[in-house]
C-alpha cells in the first residue's frame, strides 16, 4: 500500500499549535532576570496583558500551570472556614471544588450536569442563603464539555453581595468575550497554552481592587503563591520567572494587541460557527446546551468507538482531537478551534472527522460537513 507523507495537526484545546516566530522568540539568549533590559520586555507583556483582560488593574505572571493560578486564587481569597460558593459543571469546575476543600473552605456547590450551563437563578439562590460568601468560583468554558457559562450576567449578581466573581478564563480568554473592569468580574485566572498560542509555562491572574482588599485581609497559608509578593514586586518578579516564555509573552500579546480584541473574538466566532454547521450537516449532535468559541463537543453515536477514533486519527493520520474525561470517555469527541487557527484547519478536522466515521461503520457523506463549513466562512467573508 501507497503511504503518503504524515504532517500532524493540533486540534485539542490546549495545548494549541504555537506560530514559528514565537517559537523562535523563546530561543533567542536567556539573560538576567534582574536587569533593567528583562525588565522592559516583562513590563511590556504586563501592559498589553492589562488590555487582553479588559482591566485597567495589574496582571500578574507566575511560572505555573492554570491549576497553579487557580490555586493561587484560591490559597488568596479563602481563609479556613470561609463559604465558598463553586459550579461543578465538568472536569474543571470540580477542580475548584477539590481546590476548595483542600484550603478547607465551607464549600457550597453548584451541581450541573455535564454538557448544561449554571443558570444565574442558581447562583442568586445560593447566595441569598449564604450571605456569608467570600467568593464565587466559576468557568467562563468548561474546557472538559464546551459549554460558555453566562458570566455578564452572573457578575451583576455577585457585585451586589460582598462575595467576589472569581473565573476560570484558561481557555475561555481571548476566545469568548470577557471584559474584566466592565462586567465587574473580581478575579479572572488563564494560563498562556490556550489562546495565548504559547508553549505551556506561564499562568496569569488579575484581581479588582474588592479582590486584593480580601486578599491582603486573608489569613490563609501560602508562600510561593503569595499575590502580596507579586503585588509588592509588581512589574518585577518576587521569584525567578520564565525568562524566555517572558520573551514569547511580550511578542504574543503585542500580536494580539495589534490584532485588536475585538478581532480576536470575532475570529473565533466564525471558526466555532463553520464547525458546528460541519458537525450538523453531518448528522451528528452537538453536546453542549450552550456552545462555544473553544471548542465543539459532539455526541459519538452508539456504537460507535469514540475512543477508538480519537486513538486512530492521532496515531495513524496525525490529527490530534480531544476525547471525553471521566464519565465523558468515549461518548464525545473535542474539536478545538482555539488560537493558532485558521479556517482550513477546521476544514481538515471535518474532513478527517468525515473520513474516519466512516472508517468505524458510521455513514457520513463525504464533503458534507466540509461544504457547511466552507459556506460559513464563504458568508463570513474570511
């Protein structure tokens, strides 16, 4: 058999493919961390940070993973004891449950069902009888089933309580609209992997002024996670930073920030709309109630090997997608279209998902879903 040359694509939501000039950005010599010329490329990716979140408050940079940002929200705002208010809606809004319990907070938690979104009945209910609440936790996408939760709308809740919105953006941040000062969200974390199109290593967080009047006033434990530190160092670093992701930073927000905001999000619509048209004109489901800019979730059909496609198409034809998590494994399929991605690259995820269905017994028209993404981005005009 013919074997034709094998090119990967990256396809899952994070990490997401990374263009080459940042790349090359991130290899060009490491100097000191303490100088005045690190400090100016470190201050710039600060400045443009400010602009990407919506803010007009500090940014802060720490060399870690999301799940470290999303500790260090936590091990800031809750103190032992302390009502915190969490939506568990998939794999990453029990992360701020487990984070939670870990700092032994009162956690209440908000159970929704994997593939809905937390209706803001739900969060007003929950702190009318917990007037006592400290922080509010919540996803903006809940990376592990592509749902957007409604985080305006949510935020003009919290604001009138003495609880802050605190919001997991990892992968929700440049993808899905956010504006940080005008919706009054208090703490927004995300890391750089995702939409940032950046090697992972660097995790940011910015705090309104409500947010850091209960950060100083915790009397939680923390070291390495301390935000008094940041914000004393603040735009220096309290401990060594990455120096060379800093390069790759200061690069990729002035990218973006030349991009505009706007375009960033707006890009991302159309790429997550001519996906969806794909996925339906293919016959399949769709499996978040409120879908996102991230990434399409769909439902694998019954018997079919949901894992067995997603194994395949990395494997043998190079296309990497995301399968499900947990109680998700082999029931979904994850198409990112987050970052570094243009609009064929979402025709060669449909076409590799067409083909491979077909290749595991499920009856796909071939160039169906390709031809509704197409129409999309033909009536788009991109």
């Amino acid at each position: 058999m013919t074997k034709l040359v094998r090119k990967n694509y990256l396809m899952a939501p994070g990490p997401t493919p990374v263009p080459i000039d940042l790349l090359l950005e991130g290899a060009k010599d490491t100097i000191h961390h303490r100088t005045p010329q690190y400090l100016e490329i470190q201050s710039t990716a600060l400045e443009n940070l400010k602009y990407l979140f919506q803010t007009k408050n500090n940014v802060y940079t720490l060399a870690a993973s999301g799940t470290g940002v999303m500790e260090a929200a936590v091990a800031n705002l809750i103190s032992p004891g302390d009502t915190a208010i969490a939506v568990n809606g998939g794999k990453f809004g029990e992360r701020w449950c487990e984070l939670c319990k870990a700092y032994d907070a009162n956690l209440v938690e908000i159970d929704i069902e994997w593939g809905k979104y937390v209706r803001v009945e739900q969060i007003k209910k929950e702190l009318e009888e917990h007037p006592e609440t400290k922080a509010v936790f919540t996803t903006i996408s809940e990376t592990s089933t592509g749902v957007v939760h409604p985080i305006k709308e949510i935020a003009e809740i919290v604001k009138e309580t003495d609880a802050v919105l605190v919001v997991d953006a990892i992968s929700g941040m440049l993808a899905e609209p956010l504006k940080m000062d005008e919706w009054n969200i208090d703490v927004v974390v995300t890391g750089v992997q995702k939409g940032f199109m950046m090697p992972p290593g660097v995790a940011m967080i910015a705090l309104s002024d409500k947010a850091m009047k209960v950060v100083e006033n915790s009397n939680n434990r923390r070291y390495y996670f301390d935000l008094r530190a940041y914000k004393k160092s603040f735009p220096d670093s309290p401990y060594t930073p990455p120096v060379n992701l800093v390069y790759q930073l200061a690069k990729a927000t002035q990218t973006l920030k030349e991009e505009t905001i706007g375009n960033v999000w707006e890009r991302h619509r159309i790429l997550a709309e001519a996906t969806r048209a794909a996925i339906k004109a293919m016959n399949l489901e769709l499996f978040a109630e409120r879908p996102g800019n991230v990434l399409t979730a769909i439902k694998v059909p019954q018997n079919i090997n949901g894992e067995g496609i997603v194994k395949f198409l990395r494997d043998e034809w190079g296309v990497t997608f995301a399968g499900g998590q947990s109680q998700l494994k082999g029931k979904i399929i994850r198409i990112a279209h987050l970052g570094y991605m243009s609009k064929f690259d979402v025709i060669v995820a449909v076409s590799a998902l067409e083909m491979a269905f077909n290749k595991f017994g499920f009856e796909v028209e071939l160039g169906k879903g390709v031809k509704a993404a197409e129409e999309v981005f033909m009536k788009e005009g991109v």
